[in-house]
C-alpha cells in the first residue's frame, strides 16, 4: 500500500526508508518514503509532498486505482475531508471556458488564464492552482521565481504553446493552403506541425530513404587524416539538390553520419560543379561514418518536394502554409497546430545569489507543442542534440516536483534542469513524441561555484518514448555536469542514439560527474539503424561512484558502428556495472572506447549479432575488471577491436617506488563464455584461440560451458537451478522492477 508514497520533506518521517539519492538506496524496493500520518488517508498512487501539515491535501486521485478494499475506504475517508468545508483547499482554479474576471476562488468561477491564476494564488498567499480540463493555450512561458515556493499545480488540464491554424483553402494537386500572417511579418516560424494530434514533417526528398554524398571536396578520413574536420561543402549527385527550389535558403540539408543527425541551411548551390555550400560548417566530414564513401542525406523544407500526403511547407515570404492531407484527413474538420512558444514553463532561482524555487510541484499536468529555431551557427552538433532547448527549464530549483505528468509533441527536449538544480523529483511521467529527448540535467562543471552544481535529483518510473522524431541524435535521459542523481526503473524505448547518457567529459580531465545511479531500467528499440556510435546506457569521462546496474536493455541497431549495450566511451572511470542483462544488439553487448578501473561483474551480454565485447583503444593502466559474467552468442566474433596487451609500469605502494610490471589492461577471470553453435576449439579470443588467451593471463578460470538459460530462444535468461553460473557464484539478476515487461 505504501509503495507509492514519496514524501520530500513531511516533518515526522522518521520511518523513511528511502535514502537519498547521493547515497546508495537500496536496490529494491528502493523507492519508497513513507510519512506515517498520511499513510492512513494516502488511497493510492500519489504525491504526498510540501506542505508540512497539509500533507493530506496532496492526493492525486485521477490514477486512482481501488485495488483493495483498504484503498477504498480511505478514498472515502479522503473525499469526506474534501467536501467538508472546514478543509477547502486555498487554491485558485483556471480554465479556458473560464473569466479573468471570475474569482477563480472556486470550480465554478474560474479566471481564464494561467497568469491570472498566478496573479490570485501570489497576492492571496495560497499554495494550489489547478488547471482544470481543456486546453490551457499559453505563448509565454509560465514564470515561476522563488516567491512561488511551495506552490502545487495541479491538473487535469493541458498546458500547450501551440497556436490553431484554421482557415484552410484548396492549392491544388491535393494540397491546401492557410494564411500565416505572422509568418509573413517574421514574427513566427516552426519546424513542426502537428495534424489531429499527430506530428507531420516538413517537405523533404527523397521521400524513402536517403541521398548519398557524391565526393567530399575538403576531405574524407582518409586524405585528412582526421574525420573531425570543419565542412562547408559537398558534391551531389546532379539533380539532387536544385538551385531553383523555392526559398533556397530556407532549405535545409539533414546529413546523418557518425553519431548525430547534422542540420545544415544552404547558402548556394553550383550546377556546373554540383557543390552544394552551406551556411555553417559541419563537424564532420561528409563522410558515412569512418568510411570514404558519402553520408546519407535528406534535403527538408523544400516546397518543390511536397509531394507526398503528410508533408507541409511553410513559405515564410509569402505567409503561407501548405499541406497535403493524408487519407482520411478531412480538412474541414482537421485540427491543426504549430508550436509557437519556445518555452513552456521556467522555474527559475538566481542559485548565485542563493535564492531558489523550492517546492514547487506539478501533478497530473500535460504539456505539450514547444517551438525550437536553430540559433545562427548551430547545426545540431556535437552530441546528444544537446543545443536543442527544453519546453521545461529549471533554475536553481530545490526539490521541485513533476508527478503524473505527460510531455507529449513537444518540439524540444521536455525538461532541462540547468544550474543549482538539487533534490528535484520527476516520477511517474508519461513522455513520448518529442523532437528531442525526454530529460537533460546540466550544471556548473568541476571547479565551478558550488551555488550552481546540479546534483541529487530523482528520476524514477517514467515511460520516455517515441523520442529524437525530429533530432535524432537527442537521449532518453542525458545527464552532463551533475551527480548524484538517481535514475531508476524507468522504460525508455524507440529512441535513435543514446537511452541513457552519463557524464560530459571527453577523457580523464576532471569531471564533476560522480555517483549517478542507474538501475532497473528498461531501455529497448535505441538506434534504430539509423546513427551510429549509440547504445542503451552510455559514460562519458570519470564518474566515480557511478553504478549501473540491474538494468534490462535489449534491441540496439545502428548504421555502420557501435550499437552497443553499454556504452564506456572516452575516459569513462570509476564506475560499477554489474547485473545488467543485455540482449539483441547489433555490435557488442558491452562496449569500451577507453576507459580506466571499471569493474563490470555479474552481467549478462547475449546474442550480439557482429560480436559481444569490443574495445577501441588499449592503455597503460588497467582499465576493466571483467569478471563473473556470463556471454552468450550464436553469431557473430565473441571479441572485437584492440585487445593487445601494454607493458606498462604500475605505483602501488611507496614501499616500491619504481612500480611494479604489468601488461594486462584488461583483467578478465571468472566468466562463462557460450556459443551452442560452435566448440570451443572453433572460438576465436584475441590473438588466437581460448588456450592462447589464457596463456597471456587472461580468464584463468573462465569456462566455456552452457550456462543453462531458461529460454533464451525466447530471451528468458534466468538461470535453470543446475546452471554452472549459479554453481560458481554468479548472482542470479532479479528484474522483478523493471518496467514493461510481460508479468
Ligand atoms: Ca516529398
């Protein structure tokens, strides 16, 4: 009954079990805080939270579920309370049938808007708003500063940035025409349109599939030496890019290489050459990935290629939108939106000055529409679209609260909690078709003003998916300049580069990023063949004290390289990964670029089509502590990339200053390898067969046996009671917290 229940800061919590987030909790349940004196009146899933002695006020009861008849009775006991007038709840309601004139002091008399609602809730001194149902139609963002500490918004209403557009005409060849005046005035411009709720892309060519770079003029990887080189240009194919299109130099270039989706506005095109120059330069070589051949490219926004049901096109000089309906569609009933606000809501402290937003909650609120516009220069490089903006934005925020709330069409990244961001909760949130990711945390990096580190936040029991539908190259969750943070059980699925993304360091230069903890998560259907270097959870640079663990992350796909499982990129240290199940990844389960002291134990990387373990990069230090995991394939090389030993000298005590010897970086032992397919014999490791693997020290007492999966056919890896892996001690993976699987 209890395990719902979180409490931020209730007065008599001494039965708290939860323990922060800077700290380890324990692994399960590990989520629960329990204030005894609501637990009697809490019905069910909630947020008990702020108030102090109103904690019973805090319910929110649209997720009701009445599963036992205990649940029901105190729900009963709770709606007397509520219809008592002794206990009337200061809040101001708002909606958009609503007056601004009204009082908004009750149900019945609601003000129209959400400003107005703000205005009542400051100058009477109450801590509720609640938007009732309907669409809340906002263009500037809703501003929350430290005077609104401890407010609670609460739903069922929608809060959209989104503005209606009606008015439409027949075109011709299918397509309709509406007037966007603003448009015309440069007041307004977007990048997507959302049609009877659903997301439309603007006109592109081809309409399947992709063009291909024809010649790279400034360079490939293999005549620069070096794929990280600024471009401006590239060869097409002729006809593939025309100087007559509408607008020229509205039309944008999409180029998918390497790990990012690259957006890149035209400035000229030449027939004679075939050279297309752009406005900007890219990161990259217009190369597909690390090879000489040319990256895959779309040209979007290009009103000659509107030609296919679904597209549109804005023509900004002449203030018009276009679209061509999809069967069905019938446009005189058709609803259509674009995103006009490029914010949604900002809770903002001045953390330098030590002022904070504290307490402030959302529960049970919808957002959705939020309207993003490259800034001049910026193409969506160099990672993680991580210039893309958020619909939310927190600063300095201190325990701060989304709960029950959806994030849905938002043309964005939906929440982005920026400096001095500590102790925020985001549970039980509902996130899917965003352009950009689900959830970015970001603060001052190492050596900067503690006031501004990120640190401590709370992000559990979330479903992010259908994520990165326009920048692919967005995450599921990315965590830069913070720590601390707790990330669990959350299911994110259907993105296209990275789940979950830890840390912003390239290398071993100090970094602020320590002790996040990712566990029971569900992470599934990342990549989609469409970018590579990508993977479920993913490490940038130290973090020590990170723990990933007890994770279920299957069906990685990327292009040309690196779909990987678990993801040690540059400079990864410190971490612990360890009972973590991965299956179906098209490169190896378990991935390092460089990395130094990560131990991963107790894991289970299976069925890697290409391979299972690879490494980039070998280094003079040790590196990992692979050990007590089981690997299991039936396609595909067991090891792939640079697994060559170093001689290399190691301090480990004073007692012997000149160090000792090593040439190991890579300490592999205890495992069980298995392929039902092939003997041993026919295993190739690293230089040569098992025996000479383990000639160079390696997997000592590592087996090649069965390890007795229940089904893995079926990608049911408990372990049977007579496995050799529970014979020698390797724990069996509880995935009872996990999210979205089949009970
Ligand atoms: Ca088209």
């Amino acid at each position: 009954m209890n395990e719902d229940i979180v409490v931020l800061n209730g007065k008599d919590n001494d039965t708290v079990t939860w323990n922060p987030a800077n700290s380890a909790p324990k692994r399960s349940p590990g989520k629960i805080a329990l204030l005894p004196s609501a637990s009697t009146l809490c019905p069910g899933p909630k947020y008990c939270a702020l108030s102090g002695p109103r904690i019973d006020m805090a319910f929110t009861f649209s997720h009701f579920t009445p599963s036992c008849p205990m649940r029901l009775f105190a729900f009963a006991l709770c709606c007397l309370f509520f219809v008592s007038p002794v206990f009337s709840l200061d809040a101001v309601y708002v909606s958009p049938s609503g007056k601004d004139t009204n009082s908004g002091l009750s149900d019945k008399e609601p003000v129209a808007s959400i400003a107005k609602g703000l205005e009542v809730v400051k100058s009477k001194g109450f801590k509720w708003l609640i938007l009732l149902e309907g669409v809340h139609r906002i263009e500037q963002p809703i501003v929350l500063t430290p005077e609104y500490s401890g407010l609670s918004v609460k739903g069922p209403g929608t809060i959209s940035g989104a503005r209606a557009i009606t008015g439409w005409k027949p075109y011709k060849d299918g397509i309709w025409q509406a007037e966007i005046p603003a448009a015309k005035d440069g007041k307004w411009s977007f990048r997507q349109i959302y049609v009877n709720g659903e997301l439309r892309h603007r006109a592109k060519t081809p309409n399947e599939g992709f063009y291909r770079v024809a010649a790279c003029p400034e360079g490939t990887p293999g005549t620069t030496g070096n794929y990280h080189k600024d471009c401006q240009t590239f060869e097409f194919k002729p006809g593939d890019i025309r100087p007559d299109w509408k607008n020229l130099d509205d039309v944008e270039v999409v180029v998918y290489y390497f790990w990012i989706d690259n957006y890149l506005p035209i400035e000229s095109v030449n027939t004679e050459t075939n050279i297309v120059k752009f406005k900007y330069k890219g990161d990259m070589t217009f190369t597909d990935d690390f090879s000489e051949d040319g990256a895959r490219y779309i040209v979007e926004n290009v009103f000659e290629a509107l030609d296919a049901p679904g597209e549109w096109y804005l023509d900004k000089p002449a203030g018009i939108l276009y679209y061509m309906p999809k069967d069905g569609e019938e446009m005189s009933k058709i609803d259509v939106v674009a995103p006009f606000a490029t914010e949604l809501l900002r809770i903002e402290g001045n953390p330098m000055e030590g002022k904070f937003v504290e307490g402030v909650e959302f529960l049970d609120v919808s957002f959705q529409h939020c309207n993003f516009l490259f800034p001049p220069g910026k193409t969506n490089c160099p990672q993680g679209a991580s210039d893309v903006s958020a619909a939310i934005n927190m600063i300095g925020a201190k325990e701060c609260a989304f709960e029950k709330c959806t994030f849905s069409n938002i043309g964005t990244y939906a929440i982005e909690m920026k400096n001095g961001c500590s102790g925020n909760v985001i549970a039980k949130c509902l996130f899917h078709n965003l352009s950009a990711g689900g959830i970015r945390i970001d603060g001052g990096a190492a050596g900067s003003p503690p006031l501004i580190h990120s640190k401590n936040n709370r992000i559990f029991d979330n479903e992010i998916s259908y994520y990165g539908q326009n920048y692919h190259s967005a995450n599921g969750i990315l965590i830069k300049h913070s720590y601390g943070n707790y990330i669990a059980r959350n299911h994110i699925h259907y993105g296209y580069q990275l789940g979950v993304s830890l840390g912003w360091n390239w290398g071993y230069g100090r970094s602020i990023a320590r002790d996040n903890i990712v566990e029971d998560n569900h992470i599934h259907h990342i990549g989609q063949g469409l970018l590579s270097d990508m993977g479920g959870i993913y490490t940038l640079g130290p973090s020590p004290g990170t723990i990933i663990r007890n994770n279920l992350i299957h069906d990685i796909d990327a292009n040309n390289y690196g779909g990987w499982g678990i993801y040690n990129d540059e400079g990864s240290t410190g971490i612990l990964i360890e009972n973590n199940i991965v299956y179906n990844t098209k490169f190896a389960g378990y991935d390092i670029h460089y990395a130094k002291e990560i131990t991963v134990r107790n894991n289970i990387f299976a069925l890697g089509r290409l391979e299972q373990l690879s490494r980039t990069r070998g280094e003079d230090h040790p590196s990992v502590y692979f050990e007590n995991n089981i690997v299991y394939w039936k396609e595909g090389s067991l090891f792939s990339g640079d697994w060559n030993d170093r001689q290399y000298k190691y301090y480990i005590h004073p007692a012997k200053p000149e160090g000792y010897d090593f040439h190991r970086n890579f300490e592999s032992n205890w495992n069980i390898f298995y392929n039902p397919n092939k003997k041993l014999e026919e295993i190739g490791f690293p230089g040569g067969k098992f025996v000479d693997w383990q000639k160079r020290g390696y997997d000592q007492n590592s087996i090649y046996a069965d390890p007795m999966f229940v089904d893995p056919d079926n990608f049911d890896f408990r372990l049977k009671p007579e496995s050799p892996a529970l014979q020698r001690g390797f724990e069996p993976i509880d995935l009872s917290a996990v999210p979205g699987l089949m009970p």
